[in-house]
C-alpha cells in the first residue's frame, strides 16, 4: 500500500490541479518557478510558485524548520526552479481557495535575479519580443499563449466533430496560390555563382533545372490548392500549417511566417461556406469564453476591456450578410470621411471594413461578390461576368477575419482566369485535372490563427500573438 502512495507521489501535480477546493487534503509533488517570495520574521516564507498550467500560482507555505531553508530556499530567488512536496490546505487567505504546507523544498535551478530582466514591472512588450525566449514566463504571454492553445484545440474539435479530415499540406511548393509572387525561395544552389541558361528574352537567368527539386520552388503561401485535391476525394478535410509572405511590411498586423487553417468542402456552394464559417468563429470563441476565463478575465482588465464582451456579442449574433455592391452603397451613403475614398471595384480597407461593423451592422457582417478583379483566380465567377463568388467575414476592431470563396470548377472558365493573372495554364495541369475528371461545387475559406488570437486577446501586435514572430529583419530566435 505505501509502495503504491510513494509511486503516485512521484508523478507531478500540475499548479492548477492545485489550486481547486477539491484538492485539500492531498500530498503533491509540485515543480515550478518562483514568482515571488515574502520572508516573515516569524519564521517562514511564502513562495509563489507556477508551472504555466494557471495565470495564478499556487502559495507555497515554508517554514525554517525545514533542514535547507537557511542554505537553500531563502536563496531562490525569483525565477528560480524548485521542487515542492507537501500538503494541500485550506488558504485562510481571501481570494485564494488553498495552499501547499511544504514538507520539502529542493532548488533544481538558481536564478540570477541580479540580471534576471523580469524582475522589473512594467516591462514593454517591444522589450519583452527581443527576450522571447523569457517573455512565456510573464503573465500577459503566459494567457495568451493558453489562449491560443485553446484556439488550437478548438479548430481541430470543430472540424473532427464534424468528419472533417485533418491533412497536411506541403510546405515547399512550386505553385503560387495567390498569384502575388512574394514569396520565399527555396533552394541549394551557390547564389553566389548560381547557374545560368538562356533566357526567352535572349539574357541570362538562374538555372533552376540543377537546384534540389529540379525547378524553383518557394514556401507555401497557402495550402488551400493541395486541400482541394483531397476535398475532390474525400469531400470535407481542413489543413492547419504554417504558411509564409515575403511582403515587406513591418506592420502590427503583417507576419512573414503565420499559421493558417483552411478547409474545404465537396459539394457545396457559397453560402454552405459562409454557414460554416459562421458557425466555427462562434465555437472558437464560446470555447476560450468558457475554457480560459481566467486568462481573459486578466487580459480584459490589463490589455482591452472590451474584449470579453465583444466575444459575447459575436457568440449571440446573427452575422449579417450583404454583398459587396451593397456595402460599396452603404459606404458611400453614410457621410463618412475615409482615408481611402469608396468607389465599386477598389479593394475594401480595414476603415471600411470596421464602419460596416462597428457602425452600420453593429455585429459581424459577412460581405460577398466582391470584382473579380481584385480576387484569385481560383474563385467562381458570377454570371454577370463582373463578380466572383467570394466573401470576407468581417468583425469588430480588425475587420476581416476569414477569406474564401466557392472555387472555379469549369475547366475553360478557370483556364482563362489562369491566362488573365498572368499564369501558365500548363504549370497547374493537376489542379485542371480536378474540373476535367469529375468535377463538383466546391468551396472554402482560411481562418488566420494569429489574427484569431490577436482578437481575443486585444494584443495590438501581431508580433506578441506568435511564440518567435518572423518579421523584416526580424529572426533572432
């Protein structure tokens, strides 16, 4: 029996199991770092230890009369590692259910706090992305990237609960998706000395039949073309990746790495897609409402005070609907002075975008048809010739949200929508070979992850929603 007591007690407690009523009474094996800790001259210290698994740490009771308290724990100093084992009480302090009476306290690793650099409080967040190897240990990070677990986990809940299948796409692709060409290139020729060939304009350019792959090839911008693949096979998958924008831009909202989920759908049109994607942003948000409260309950005090009721409001919502002709109508109608004046056929801007939600909707609107001018060639063109079947779901404070669209699945129309971005038909003869061998409506949408976490956090950048943000200039870790 004591075999089997000793056996349980070497597993480790996680803080926040700690931390509930239930748990009084239990010996824990507790590992963490120290946040922070108060010597009574009465005799002990308060240690408040946390592992990550809460936004609170759980207060570890110390007394002197443990052998090393001189020699070791009051050395650990803030940062410091330590292992605890003791009994879970009763806390006779407010706001905290219980606490740990130690019965060993055993530094693993000394912290030293005379150049530990968050000790300091109100350290910036500019300051904290050049440490983001230690900025995970401050609270701010510490929910958002639990948040952003939650956001993980509740895409991938989502789909499976719904018989998507899950595929991963690749990351190296010799194909452009978005027919923007910023893209990164791949390879392992010497660019030093790279190899050259005649080139149809009668100059010289790189020989990218000698590189690896045998052609150039570039990070992936999106997997959404590789996902329709799988969707004309098995009807309904989603991938998750990340994805990569050589865009130099050093905005709080641009990312030269970010992750995406994109699925995609046999069998159905536009407004299949726009009811899907409604409902995921209302599951993604329910769930880090109900799974994270205590992570946007502090952020919603220290970063934005709004975002906890923003989210609600989103949950208990009908989107609105209305496409991009319409909203152009409204924009132009509402008497508002925009930077970027309204006309049909411009792209519409995130001011735009957020008069829609802020103003005139007041919720979530979703816009579609939007000129096929300024949309991929992939999307499905109207019968007015003028308008593809796209739409962007727009939101409070960011504007869009989610991109998509029912995909081209005639083959001569999607040829010459090839031909007119400027793209060789005969480079995409396995995406044709999808509108030649049983075509179907299909369609689908991205869902920027950083973007989602941007949202329900309230961070104002980007950078701060991602473990090691990729930027211009910017790959120090």
């Amino acid at each position: 029996m004591q075999k089997t007591a000793d056996k349980a007690l070497q597993a480790r407690t996680r803080v926040v199991e700690a931390l509930v009523a239930d748990s009084i009474g239990k010996k824990v094996r507790l590992c963490g770092w120290v946040r922070t800790r108060r010597d009574s001259k009465a005799g002990f210290s308060f240690i408040d230890l946390n592992d990550g698994s809460s936004l609170k740490g759980v207060q570890i009771l110390a007394e002197n009369t443990l052998p090393n308290y001189e020699s070791e724990i009051l050395k650990a100093g803030i940062g410091s590692s330590v292992e605890v084992i003791g009994e879970v009480v009763a806390s006779p302090a407010k706001g905290q259910p219980t606490e740990v009476k130690a019965q060993s306290v055993r530094v693993i690793g000394y912290c030293d706090t005379a150049t530990y650099p968050l000790q300091k409080k109100g350290t910036s967040f500019e300051f904290l992305r050049t440490i983001a190897h230690l900025r995970p240990r401050t609270n701010s990070f510490g929910a958002v990237f639990r948040i952003r677990n939650e956001i993980c986990r509740s895409i991938h809940s989502f789909y499976q609960s719904r018989g998507f299948l899950y595929v991963q796409t690749p990351i190296i692709t010799a194909s452009d998706c978005e027919g923007a060409g910023q893209m990164f290139r791949v390879t392992t020729l010497d660019m030093m000395n790279p190899p050259l060939k005649e080139s149809e304009g009668g100059g010289k350019e790189i020989n990218f039949e000698e590189d690896f792959f045998g052609r150039a090839t570039n990070l992936t911008v999106s997997g959404q073309l590789e996902g329709e693949i799988f969707a004309t096979a098995l009807s309904d998958i989603y991938t998750f990746g990340p994805t990569f924008r050589a865009e130099n831009s050093n905005t709080t909202r641009h990312l030269a790495e970010f992750w995406m989920v994109e699925p995609e759908m046999a069998f159905c049109d536009l407004e299949g897609d726009m009811d899907l994607a409604e409902a995921f942003l209302k599951q993604i948000f329910s769930d880090v409402l109900t799974n994270c409260a205590a992570d946007m309950e502090f952020l919603n005090e220290r970063i934005d005070n709004t975002i906890i009721e923003t989210l609600k409001a989103i949950v208990s919502s009908e989107f609105g609907r209305v496409t991009y002709t319409e909203a152009v109508k409204i924009l132009e109608d509402s008497g508002e002075k925009f930077e970027f004046p309204v006309h049909w056929g411009i792209d519409l801007q995130t001011e735009h975008e957020r008069f829609l939600t802020e103003k005139h909707f007041k919720k979530p609107v979703i816009v579609s048809d939007y000129p096929k001018d300024i949309k991929a060639f992939y999307m499905k063109v109207n019968e007015d010739g003028k308008t593809v079947r796209a739409m962007d779901v727009l939101v409070p404070r960011i504007g869009e949200i989610i991109g998509g669209s029912q995909r081209e699945d005639r083959l001569e129309v999607l040829e010459q929508r090839m031909r007119d971005s400027g793209l060789n038909p005969e480079e995409y003869w396995w995406y044709l070979d999808l509108r030649r061998y049983g075509t179907v409506p299909h369609a689908g949408f991205g869902l920027g992850l950083e973007r989602t976490v941007q949202f329900c956090t309230g961070m104002a950048n980007i950078r701060d929603v991602i473990p090691f943000p990729r930027a211009p200039k910017s790959a120090d870790f």
